[in-house]
C-alpha cells in the first residue's frame, strides 16, 4: 500500500482533499451527495485510491464521476484499474477524451527520458513507477468529453490548460478557492530536487511553450489554495506560485 499523506480543506458543506504519494497526487472532491475523483495515480495505485477514500470517510460505491486531469498512465491508470469493477462514468477536456481513449499515446517513453537518464534521481524514480505500472498502456474506452460539472459533488469547474498534454485541464473546487492543477503547475518531482511552484522537465511536456502559457492565464484566478499532481500543497497568491514557476525554466 503506498504511504498516502491527505490534507483536506474543509468548504463547509463540501470539503477537498489532496492526497499525495511519494509519486503522484490525486483529489477527492466530497459532499453529502458522494464523491468525485480527480485522476487516480498509477495503475498500481487502484487500491490506494480506495484506501484513500475510506480515511476520509467514503468509500468507491460512493464515487459519482471520475475527473482526468490529463490521460498520463500516474494519472489515469488507477481509475482504469478500478474501473474493471466499478462502474462511474469519466470526463476530461474534449481535447484529451482521444488519448485517454488510448486512440493515441502522447507520453513520455523509453526514447524522450533517455537524455535524463544518467541523473540518479531518475534512475532511482524508474524502478518504482514500472513496478506501479507506468508500462501499462491501458486506456478508459468510455471517457466522456466534459462540460458543465455543476452537478457533480464538490461541484467542480473545469479551467483549460493545454501544453502539459493537448488537452489538458485543471478544475477549480471550493467555490474557486482550490485550484487543481494537474501537471501543468507541479511543487516538487521525485526526477528533480527542486521544491516549490514549478513546472516539470520539458522531457514529460508536449508542447513546453503551451503549458507555460497556461500556467500563466492561472493568475487570473482567485484561488488561494493550488493542489498539483505531484508534490505538496501550496497556500498563497497563485499569481505568485505562476511567477515563481515561470522563472524556473530549464
């Protein structure tokens, strides 16, 4: 079972939780009417995932919907997983609803992580995420394009950021106040020992120039609260987490 940090912030009548593992986050948006998730790590992580939500009280037969973030295997492979079992439906960005189809892999092979290979974080890093599955190539065939997510728990928005993948989003919880970033805005990286807002290696992005122009239209937003898909919360101005990403490029 992999070790699972959750910091929760408490909305009133809905709460959102981050849950963090060594390698990858996912959210878990709650109410009174159940539960939504937003990715589910590796495929290894199905039952993580499951433990995750019975800390806070929940449990899978209580998941409405599935949120993708963007369809990398550490994000969608545990919903793909679990879905063998469960039935709920899943949405991402119309953009992305064809890759985590599997119609197309758009992802980091064997080919791109090659030049960073001889770091020792990386190396240290790729034993564990194959043992988790980052080899599976699995799709969930009945991805949904989103659209309005009013009706789901938490109530979720979805906030477009295309680059990281192409069509790649971030969702805002907590009236707003919870940004989720997915990939696009990470705080740490186990492939890097650099902590705090930024994005990640150019190696795991589709289209760099893309993603950092979606980071920065997130300064418009009036979150205080961004919750990554890797690495721990951050509190603050996310005008000045954008800023502090920005100015970390390669």
């Amino acid at each position: 079972m992999a070790d699972l940090d959750i910091t929760t912030i408490d909305h009133g009548s809905t709460r959102t939780h981050l849950v963090h593992t060594r390698y990858v986050n996912w959210v878990i948006l709650q109410s009174d009417d159940g539960v939504t998730l937003v990715d589910g790590g590796y495929p290894g992580h199905a039952d993580a995932v499951a433990e995750s939500l019975r800390r806070v009280g929940s449990d899978l037969s209580e998941v409405q919907a599935a949120l993708l973030t963007h369809a990398h295997v550490d994000h969608l492979g545990g919903l793909a997983q679990i879905g063998r079992t469960r039935s709920f439906p899943v949405y991402a960005d119309p953009a992305e609803v064809a890759h985590a189809r599997r119609d197309f892999l758009e992802q980091a092979d064997a080919s791109t992580i090659a030049p960073i290979a001889y770091r020792p974080r990386v190396m240290r890093w790729l034993p564990g995420v194959v043992r988790l599955g980052a080899l599976d190539k699995a799709g969930i065939g009945d991805t949904q394009p989103l659209g309005d997510l009013s009706f789901l728990p938490g109530a979720p928005k979805a906030v477009p950021t295309p680059g990281h993948t192409r069509g790649h989003s971030a969702f805002l919880a907590g009236d707003g106040e919870v940004v989720i970033t997915g990939d696009a805005l990470i705080s740490a990286h186990p492939t890097t020992k650099r902590r705090g807002p930024q994005c990640l290696d150019h190696v795991f992005t589709h289209d760099v120039a893309a993603n950092e122009a979606a980071v920065a239209s997130l300064r418009d937003l009036d979150a205080v609260v961004v919750m990554p898909g890797h690495g721990p919360m951050l509190c603050g101005r996310v005008g000045a987490f954008v800023d502090q990403a920005l100015s970390r490029r390669d």
